[in-house]
C-alpha cells in the first residue's frame, strides 16, 4: 500500500530537559521542542496486520487537520511547530472514514463491508482518567496519525471500540462518495461537540452564540451553534473565503475583526446585553479574549478549543460580576460525541460537506498540506481512488 510517512529527527532543543516519560517511550510531549527537519514523502509500506479486536479499514476520504500542517511548517530553527504528543517516523492522518474489509476474530457488532469513521485518539480504557470517564486525558494516550500510523493511506488498523458506523448516512447522501467525505468530517465535528456540548454544556436555544475563527474547526461550531436554537450565530474571521463558508453552514452575522472591534459589534447586534456563548476557535487567545471578555452577557459561557502557547490576562472581577465561566475543551472521544455528531448529520441538521473545498488524490497529498499553509480554505480532502493500492 502507499501512505505518507514523515520523518523528522530527534534533536531537543538546548535547554529543553526531557522527562522519563519521553526518554522511555520515544514520544514527545511537546514536539516542537524535540523534532526537528521533518521530511514528507508517500511511501509503499506494508498493508498493517491486524490483532483480534480490531478491524481492517480501506481508508475512502482523509482531511487535513491543522495539526497536518504544523508538521509540514517549521520555525526559523527547522522545528515543527506542532506543540503536542508526537513520535516519528509515523503515517499522518486522522480525520478519516472508510470501508472494513476485515475483522478480528473477538470482534462481533462490525462486520465487512461497514462504513466507519474512528475516533483519533487511541485510550487505554485502564488509567485513572479513563476509568473516571475522561478517555481524552487518559494517561496512556496514543494518537492516530500522531504517535501511531494514520490513515493518509490506502489501509489502516483500528481498534473495533473506536469506530462508528456510517451506514446511517447513506438514507441522506444515496452516494458513497458523499457518505465518505461526510464521515471524515465527523472527527472535527466532534472536537467541536465536544467543547459545546459536553464540556460547557451548551446553551439554551434562543441564545446569542459566538465563533472567533472559521477555520474548520469553528466552522463545525458555526453549524452546531445553529443546529442548537442561537438566535444569532455571530462569526469572525479574518479569511474572506471562510467568512463566505460560516454564512453557508449557519453563521447569520460575519465579520473580519481587523475591520471592527468585535466586542462593540456584539454588544451592538445584542442590543447591549451581551453573548451568551461564546468559542474561542481561532488559536489567539492573546487576541480573542480581552474581546470575549468585553461583550459577555450574565451567565456567558467560553470554550477554548484553539490551541496556543501563551498566557492571556484576564479581569477575574468581571467575570465574578459577570457570572462567567471559561472551558477548556480537549478531544472528541466519550459522552456520545461521535453517534450524536453522526445522527446530525444523518438528520440533515447539519450539512458540512460545503466548507471542502479542496480534494486531493493520495499521491499528492504533501501538495495538499502545502495548500493548507494559505489558511484560505475550508477543508482540504485527500479523496482515494480504487486505483491506488
């Protein structure tokens, strides 16, 4: 099979002390500060053998995450810039969906031919956060496409209890094709479900609801927010391609925050009691957040879903007087984030095939993640085809 391989080498930054853990295991908990000179390249590897209790998947679709693109992007050191768990050499991949073509034998409610889609990150269902119920902090965390192989590939090897069937959503797409790319969708839908729902437990519908960033992860939060009752779905963005993509899947307010302040602009379109939800999505905290604060109605909810390594400020005062809370939000797996985000989709509440705007073929996958870099599209797919293998 072919797949896309990236090698980097193990080089600690000088002063960067490493802990046991990454002595140990070879991965790194901050990669940034360990991988170095990373190089991509589609390779003919071995199909992955599978163990009694997982399945075979031919992979159909896989988009690229952000996280894809901070592998392939470096600082002025030639260091990745992906900040989290990471070991390399490893197959990229993780917002994927395919057909199983083959089962383990303790595997009972798969079975071949079942559309699926799988949960990125990889719990050991054993460790203290895990049996807590919190498997997106689990202590023994590996991650698809991160830590273990991944599915920009024509194969890849999943654990049977971390799929989902897709089959659902052939009664809305009647297209393979469809189902397919919908199902690699489900993934970053569910980061997003996760943050609104099951971590900050959402908001009452007739709420006024804000996305800072349109990226494909706040554009999930676009479509859940109004799939959830906001009376207004209010989105900034500084793309105009992905200002026009939130107005497709439900934002009914959009704006570059370079060209307004967007805490008068909320207040204003509030008529001056404020956002009742609001998602930071964007990654810049530093930015987003004084402004959050300055528009936050009584009661106002924020979730953090953007990643970024630095330390914001904040006015607790405001926020006591203010009843607010802020959420940090990490991973998708658990409280029925997969199934509910498949059954949205299945419902036709939620329809995020438009924010693709890209379809590459496997070979040219490395093209597709230097397109990523623009920061101008939706979702980039990696669409295989029957003729690779």
């Amino acid at each position: 099979m072919r797949g896309l391989v990236l090698r980097a080498d193990w080089q600690p930054r000088e002063g960067y002390a490493l802990s046991d853990f990454e002595r140990t295991t070879g991965k790194a908990a901050t990669g940034s500060a360990v991988w170095r000179n990373p190089h991509l390249s589609v390779e003919t590897l071995p199909t992955p053998e599978i163990g009694p209790d997982d399945v075979l998947i031919e992979v159909k679709a896989c988009g690229v995450c952000g996280s894809d693109m901070h592998f392939y992007e470096t600082d002025k050191d030639n260091y990745i810039l992906y900040p989290g768990l990471t070991k390399f050499p490893s197959v990229l991949g993780h917002e994927f969906s395919g057909r199983i073509v083959k089962v383990g034998p303790n595997v009972k409610d798969l079975q071949v031919g079942d559309m699926v889609t799988a949960e990125e990150m990889i719990w050991c269902g054993h460790c203290t956060p895990c049996r807590n119920g919190f498997p997106n902090h689990c202590t023994n965390l590996e991650e698809i496409g991160f830590t273990i192989n991944g599915a920009f590939a024509n194969y890849i090897a999943v654990g049977a209890k971390y799929c989902w069937k897709l089959n659902a959503l052939m009664d809305r797409y009647h297209d393979e094709t469809k189902v397919y790319e919908a199902g690699a969708l489900v993934e970053p839908t569910s980061v997003s479900y996760n943050a609104i729902f099951s971590r900050a437990g959402g908001f009452k519908p007739g709420a006024y609801a804000v996305v800072f960033g349109a990226g494909p992860i706040g554009l999930a939060a676009t479509a859940l927010c109004k799939a959830a009752g906001a009376a207004k779905v209010i989105v900034f963005e500084v793309s105009e391609n992905r200002r026009s993509l939130a107005s497709k899947v439900g934002a009914d307010h959009v704006f570059d925050p370079r060209a307004v302040v967007p805490a008068d602009v909320i207040m204003d379109l509030t008529g001056g009691e404020g956002a009742d939800f609001q998602v930071e999505a964007a990654g810049a905290p530093h930015l987003t957040l004084p402004q959050m604060e300055r528009a936050m109605a009584i009661n106002c909810k924020i979730v953090q879903i953007g990643r970024a390594a630095q330390r914001v400020p904040l006015y607790l005062e405001h926020f006591q007087v203010r009843r607010a809370q802020i959420y940090g939000a990490q991973g998708h797996s658990g409280d029925a984030n997969f199934p509910n985000v498949i059954r949205l989709m299945a419902s036709g509440l939620i329809d995020l095939r438009p924010i693709i705007t890209a379809r590459y073929k496997l070979e040219d996958v490395v093209d597709a993640i230097r397109q990523s870099t623009e920061r101008r599209d939706g979702k980039i797919m990696v669409v295989m085809t029957d003729k690779e293998s």
